[in-house]
C-alpha cells in the first residue's frame, strides 16, 4: 500500500520559502507530537451530544495550562477559556465537540470503540465521523500558541469549546447560559469545520452565505384506513402520501427563483403495518435547506400548501387534512461578513501561499455556529472556513472526484490528522492575529 506523506513533509511541500522559516510554523511543527497525542485520545473517545463531558475537561485543562481563565459546565458541558491581553477587540475562536451515533468502520489503530445510548434511547456505536476532534485538538493548538504570542498582538481571546452542534442546539444553549454577559462580547467570532472535499492543507471559504438554514419537518399525511382488498371503503393515505413527495419536489424546481438554492428532502417514508391493510395515516420527515429568509418562507408554506392540496385532490374530509410540525427549530445559515472574510483570507493567502487558499461556493450543510453573529449581527463580524482533510494520496487516487471519497457524516471518513490539525492551529492563529493584530 503506497503511504501518504506525513504532516512535515507535506507542510513543507506547500510552504513557501517565507513561511518555511516562520516562527508560528517551526512552533506548530514542535507541537504536534503532543497535539496528535490529543487527537488520538479525543478520537478514541468520542461523547454524543451535551455529553461531552470528558472532552471539555480535556479542553479546560489545556487552556488552564496555557494560561487562561476558564469556566466549564456553560450551555451544559460548554467551555469558555479567556485571556485578556490588553487593550483592543475581542475575538471568539470556537470548536465544537460532539460526536455522532455511528460504528466506526475507518480501520486507524486508535478507532473508536464506544457504545452510547442515543436520546431515543437506541444503543449505538459513537464516533468523531464530522472531524470535531480535530477541531477541539487544534483548539488547544492555537490556545498554546496564542498564550506564547502574547507580545504580538492586543485586545481579548475568548476560546470556547462548544457542545451539541450535531443537533444545534449548543451554541444557543451557551447564549442562553449568558456567553454573552458573563464573559467578554466579541466584535468578531471565527471558527473552521474540517472538509472531506478538500485535500489535506488546503483552505476553503465562502463569501456570503457559506451554510444553509436546515429546518428539520415532520408531516403527517392522514387517510381513512380499510381492508387492501376495498380501496374504494378507504382513503388510501400512502397513495396521498406517495402524491405528496413527487409534488414536493416542485417548489425548487418551479417556485424558487433559479439564481436562487433551496433542497426538499423526503427522508422518511413511515406507514403501514401489514400488506392488506390501508392505514389511517402515513409520517414523513424532511430535511428543508436554504439560505434567505425568503426562500426559507417559500418552501415551508409550500410543503404544507402542496400537501393540503393534494389531500383535497383525493376527497379527503376537512378533519382529514395533512399536519405539518417544525421540529428542534432553525438551524440558520451561516453567514461570512465582509471586511474580516477579505481580511482574514488575506492573511491566509500571504502566510499559506495562494494555491492553499480556494473561494468555493456555499454549502447546503448545516451550522448553529451562525448563533454566535445573529446574536448581535449588527456589531459582530463572522468567518467559518473549512480545512482540507482528504489525504493526499486518496485525493489523488481519486483524480479529486469527491464522489469517490467518503464524505464527513460516514463511517468511513478518516482525515490526515496531522495536515490537518497543522494547517488548522496555524490558520486560527493567523486569523486570530489578523484581527488582534498589535498596530
């Protein structure tokens, strides 16, 4: 099997000749025997969310370590870490530390082997298959390096290790639990997420809207049951049903403006208990993503507009009609605001060289990191970037199709953790220091 090259080699590959001798880089390097120690505990262990309890001791003891105040138990199992350097604005780095409810199948020595509970209560298989641990992991990178950098730069750093992004719901729990009055406000909050579509060292971002509003939808499609052999006794509810999700897929392609992006998803189908019995009813659960509110608005009237039309369509009866329930809330889109985007991915194309750093088109995935700037969107600024995790031998193997990769959220998702946790601390310190740069 022919090896990827390990994180220095690569590193080296990319750098230029400047950032090869750079002080922030030679630092990081020396780091990661350490930090990929980290990794391999945090990956083992993995813990689903508002249950990251081990994880963010972990995380408050390094930053205790490097020096700064830390506060645990914040939204739950939150933590926030602060160091006040003077005078200047205040920075929020985040790092989320969720896992999710999968069996590990990647096949690396230090493999999760945890079973968990989920809140449904089903036992499950836990794993860090969105790459939270190598957010956490370069985390304490940039925490460390921060603290020895103090002499370059002034204002205020607030670390914080955020629970429960998988369900988002974590960073409004930690707003709720008074992030913003108990510790310092940021002017500017910044935070990366790990990419399976990107090879290893690679930085991407967005400009604009960079993640989607996810709305997650339950709708319950009734009937009138009856025997299979007599459809004409019953109100058949799967044919209604059957009706609906085909007419569904109309709103994107007929009702949204075409510049614009909107995805209906139907990914449950639930009814029915027996082949020869119609049932009264059939539940459908959706996946609902936008950007704009205006988009957002037009396809969740329309669902249940659509579906109420067709329940008429079949001659159901007004007490019959279709139920449409928004589950958990809005997750909503996260959004890269201008002038810290250019600013910061102009530190990143200067320290990391051009050919790392690519604008890529936004993402139809989900980020409750977006709480942090609609807190106060009109005095905070916001960047999410994303960090290459695809080993470079597999990308190139895959001639970059990334069809031909496993994606984050599979069980197959392994990133080179030492590109990426390298590239990672060393861009969170560089966009950290771009903002608290010491004039």
């Amino acid at each position: 099997m022919k090896k990827t090259l390990p994180a220095l080699a690569l590193i080296g590959l990319f750098a230029t000749p400047a950032a090869a001798a750079d002080t922030l880089s030679d630092a990081v390097k020396a780091d990661m025997p350490s930090l990929l120690t980290i990794y391999r505990d945090l990956h083992a262990n993995p813990e689903l969310s508002f249950e990251e309890v081990k994880s963010a001791a972990k995380m408050a003891a390094e930053a205790k370590k490097a020096g700064f105040e830390v506060t645990t138990g914040v939204g739950k199992t939150g933590v926030v870490a602060v160091m006040k350097n003077g005078p200047g604005p205040v920075v929020l780095l985040r790092a989320d530390m969720d896992a999710l409810p999968l069996v590990e199948q990647t096949g690396v020595p230090y493999a999760s082997k945890v079973k968990a509970l989920t809140r449904e209560g089903a036992e499950t298989g836990v794993m860090h298959a969105c790459g939270h641990d190598t957010h956490m992991t370069a985390w304490i990178g940039t925490a460390r390096r921060m603290a020895a950098m103090k002499s370059q730069w002034s204002g205020t750093l607030v670390m914080v290790g955020q629970p429960a992004e998988e369900i988002g719901s974590g960073a409004r729990a930690m707003l709720d639990d008074g992030l913003y009055t108990r510790f310092p406000k940021p002017s500017t909050v910044i935070a990366f997420h790990d990419s399976a579509a990107l090879p290893a060292g690679v930085i991407g971002y967005a400009d604009g809207y960079t993640m989607a509003n996810v709305d997650t939808v339950d709708l319950t499609i009734k009937g009138l049951g009856g025997h299979g052999a007599y459809p004409h006794l019953a109100k058949d509810p799967i044919v209604l049903a059957a009706r609906v999700v085909t007419a569904l897929q109309t709103l994107v392609a007929r009702e949204v403006d075409p510049l614009e992006s909107g995805v209906v998803t139907v990914g449950s189908f639930i009814g029915g208990t027996k082949h020869n019995i119609i049932p009264d009813e059939v539940k459908l659960q959706l996946t609902v993503r936008s950007y704009t509110p205006e988009v957002r608005k037009t396809l969740l009237d329309g669902i249940i507009r659509i579906a109420k039309g067709e329940a008429i369509a079949a001659g159901m009866p007004e007490n019959r009609m279709p139920e449409m329930k928004l589950k958990d809330g809005i997750t909503p889109a996260t959004f890269n605001t201008q002038p810290v985007t250019n600013t910061i991915t102009s530190a990143f194309a200067a320290r990391f060289g051009k050919d790392r750093v690519r604008q890529l088109r936004a993402q139809m995935g989900g980020e409750d990191f977006s709480q942090f700037w609609l807190a106060d969107k009109d005095n905070i600024q916001s960047l999410l970037f994303w960090v290459g995790g695809v080993p470079q031998a597999k990308w190139d193997a895959a001639g970059g199709d990334v069809t031909k990769l496993p994606s984050i959220h599979s069980p197959f998702w392994a990133p080179d953790p030492d590109t990426t946790i390298a590239t990672a601390t060393e861009a969170m310190v560089t966009a950290a220091l771009a903002v608290l740069d010491k004039k």
